[in-house]
C-alpha cells in the first residue's frame, strides 16, 4: 500500500547506483521550481550487472544483450560529463546500508541538512574517497556536513538497522524495487526521465 507515502511525494535512492546520482539535480530543480520538498528514503536495490565480454561463439541474442548493455553504460557517462560527476567502475557492488542508515538518521535528528549528507556521500563514494562500508568514515561525514552525531554509533548498531529494514519493507510492498524511485499521489515512477510527468501531477495536473 501507498497510504504511508501520500503525504508528500518521495524519491528513493541507493548511493551505489549511478542512476540515482544523476537524478539528484534535476530532482532538486524540480523542488525549487514547485516549491515542493520530497521525503528522500533509502532502498538498498542490486547492483548493475556488469557486461559480458565479447566472445567468438555468442549467439545474436548475447550480442544483442552485450550492446545494449554497453550502449546503457555509454549513456550514464555521456550525462555524468554534462553534469559535470565523476563515474569510476558503475558496476561496484558495496554493502550502502550504513550509509543508507546515515539518511534515516539525517532525516530524524536534522532533516535540514539532507541535501548536503545526500550530495557529499555520493560525490565521496563515486569520486573513490570514500569507504561507503566503514562506520566511522560515515560518522566522520555526518560530522562534515553538520549532523548530529551524538548517538550516532548506538543508532547504527542497533535501531538504525531496525528503522532501514523497516522502511524497506514498506517500500517494497508498495512496490518499490529500482532507483531513483518516485511515489507521487499514488503512483509510482522509475527513472529521472519521468520528472517531467510528476512536475504536472505536482503542479495540478
């Protein structure tokens, strides 16, 4: 069900997925425009399968696939240039759940500072300054950004995990299963090439 999620429109990200970075700006600009503020919420998704190499025996089918794959690879880069973002191997596939837990605890203890832990994880992650899997490179980066840190280490240990199994229950059950994920009213969208569909359902239709 929906019903959790009707109360303001949510965006669903994984610091891993090269998808969701290069939604964030137009995300933000489509906030500033309506004057609208998503809920930003974890979902930890699988990590993109990385291409098989080209092989003297493959089937039309396997080249196919291959292409494709190579082709989608090409086109993440080629906006990642425009955009200005570092993209190292898109294929990583690291544990996000501290970091995923840093955003449940951001959104609880000083939900103004969202943004900056949201743009400085990803910039650090894909930039490879970052260990996304270490407690205490996290802890240091809510530190940077200006999050509250008291409690930090016992929420990430212990009700963190609660709170990030928790949330991606409910939005897998809603139907959630890919990033960036959007609940607008009672639909959902997979992709920042939806933006302008949810802008009119935000703007009244």
């Amino acid at each position: 069900s929906l019903g959790a999620f009707r109360t303001s429109p949510t965006i669903c990200i994984d610091f891993k997925n090269p998808k969701a970075y290069l939604a964030l700006q137009a995300t933000y600009a489509l906030e500033v425009e309506l004057g609208v503020v998503f809920h930003w919420q974890p979902l930890i998704v699988s990590a993109m399968s990385r291409p098989h190499a080209e092989r003297a025996d493959e089937d039309r089918g396997s080249r196919h696939r291959r292409m494709r794959a190579r082709y989608y690879e090409y086109d993440l880069r080629r906006y990642a240039q425009i955009l200005g973002l570092e993209l190292g191997d898109l294929y990583r596939n690291p544990d996000t759940t501290i970091a995923s837990i840093g955003l449940l605890w951001v959104n609880e203890q000083t939900p103004s500072i969202r943004r900056a832990y949201v743009d400085t994880v990803f910039a650090r992650y894909w930039g490879e300054q970052l260990d996304i899997e270490d407690h205490a490179a996290i802890g240091g980066l809510l530190n940077d950004v200006g999050a509250e840190v008291v409690g930090w280490d016992a929420y990430v240990n212990g009700p963190g995990r609660q709170s990030l199994a928790l949330m991606s229950a409910h939005l897998r059950e809603a139907g959630l299963f890919d990033v960036p994920g959007y609940i607008v009213d009672d639909e959902i969208f997979f992709g920042r090439q939806h933006l302008p569909m949810i802008g009119w359902i935000l703007g009244g239709r």
